[in-house]
C-alpha cells in the first residue's frame, strides 16, 4: 500500500482537500455525513480505479489496509457515490490536469506530449437511465476520456449517450499542443483537412476504402475574356482489397456566364 499513500500525496500536491470541497460545494453538494466525507471518496475513488478493485467488496477490505483514508463498510461506499455530483468529478480530473503543466513537465524530464483518445459504453437497466436508450432493455453511456500517454493522466472526460457516433463528438478533444492518438471512429475526412489547417497534431486510423487525390496544374495561357479559372490533371487512388484503381482525369473549371436577355446561346 506504499504506493497508494505517495498516490493519495501526489493528488494531494496538486489539488487540496478545500479546493475539492469548494468544487463539490459549486455543484449544490451538501456534506451530511460525519466520518466519510465528499473528499475521502473522490481519494478513494483514485485509489480503487489505478489498483482496479473490482466492487465495493473488494474494497472494504482493501481500505483496511490505507492508513491516509477511514475504514468503512461497502453500504457506505454505495451510498457515498449515488450522491456525488458527475460534473464535479468531471471538474475536479480537469483541475488536476490543468495544474500538470507543461513547467511541472519539464521538472521531471517528461517527453512531449502525446494523447491517446478513446471510448467505453458503461451500461445499466433501461429503467436506471431512460433517457439514453442503448440495446435491448439495457441504457447506455459512453464516456470519452483523452489522457496523456507519457504520465497516464487524464486531460478531459466528456460524456455522451451510449449510441452517439464518436465522431460526433471528436471537435471537443482538438488541444493545440498535443498531438492526438485516435481511432478512425473519431474523425471524418472533412477532420483531416480542419486539423491540418488549424495545426493541429493527430495520429489517426484510415479505413481501406479511403482514396487520395492528387492534383497537377496544367500549363495554358492565361486570357483576361476566358471563362476559365483553373486546369488540372490527377489521379484518384482507390484501394479496396487487393485491388488498386487508378483513374486519371483532367479537369477544367469555368465561370457559367448567362445567355444575354433576347434569345442568344
């Protein structure tokens, strides 16, 4: 348990117990109880996700064993955890990623950032979450977490309804300086260029269908009463299996002008 206490004292460093306790209290969190307060769970939580203890079982006898955090029974846990405001959890994983900053990076003589984005659908009773329907009798959500690869620590948490397409929601995980780990779930073709030209780093997946365009411009003499903008050749790539087509175009590009009033073509 020696590392679940230097744990607990690096979460510590950067987020204090008030500063949790006015995230919580932001939220209308109102603290009722006398021995496990809002804080004790948050740092239990901490210690119950990067020691994976599987259910509230497990980890009343593990907390046994954590001499920084009370023992307490699994009731307590479950009761502790349905009144504890989501966003302020949320609230509380952005703060800390906000204080790791790039100075406390460089401290520790940590490689540039990389960011890994990915998706788990957690699901429950349809009764438990009727407004997001998922499969069967079953609702779902789907949670969105970006962290860093180099410390393993998360940058931003978003959530969604169990079948939203993760695309849909790709525009919130854009950080200027971090270059982006993700599957080709998480972008459309159109991304490609909006990331490109914002400057924007991503590592990302192509599905085989995907084909590229190349373009050359052909050479012509320029006339001030030409219609015509813009001449060029390529070739488009189409990859499906084995298979590999290439189709070579040429293309011009006009201004449609129209006929003159009065019956001209």
């Amino acid at each position: 348990m020696g590392q679940s206490n230097t744990l607990l004292d690096v979460f510590k460093s950067f987020v204090s117990i008030e500063g949790i306790k006015d995230i919580l209290c932001s939220h209308d969190y109102q603290e009722v109880a006398r021995d496990w307060k809002g804080p004790d769970h948050i740092f239990f939580w901490l210690l119950a996700s990067s020691e994976e203890w599987q259910h509230y079982r497990e980890s009343e006898n593990k907390l046994k064993c954590v001499p920084e955090l009370k023992a307490v029974d699994r009731t307590t846990l479950a009761k502790k955890a349905r009144v504890i405001p989501y966003e302020a959890v949320k609230e509380i994983l952005e703060l800390l990623g906000s204080r790791f900053n790039r100075e406390t990076r460089h401290a520790l003589d940590l490689p540039v950032s990389l960011g890994a984005l990915d998706s788990t659908t957690m699901t429950v009773g349809e009764n438990k979450l009727p407004w997001t329907p998922y499969h069967g009798k079953r609702s779902g959500v789907k949670m969105h977490t970006f962290f860093r690869v180099d410390t393993l620590l998360p940058i931003q948490v978003e959530a969604s309804k169990g079948l939203t397409h993760d695309a849909a929601i790709a525009d919130s995980f854009a950080h200027q300086l971090i270059t982006t780990v993700r599957d080709r779930a998480y972008a459309t073709i159109r991304d490609f260029d909006g990331l490109e030209d914002d400057d924007k780093g991503f590592v990302i997946r192509l599905k085989k269908s995907i084909y590229t365009e190349e373009r050359e411009p052909i050479p012509r003499v320029t006339s001030k009463h030409s219609r015509v903008f813009d001449d060029y050749s390529g070739e488009d790539r189409l990859v499906r299996k084995t298979v590999l087509l290439i189709l070579v175009i040429s293309i011009i590009c006009f201004y449609h002008v129209s006929p003159p009033i009065g019956g001209g073509h």
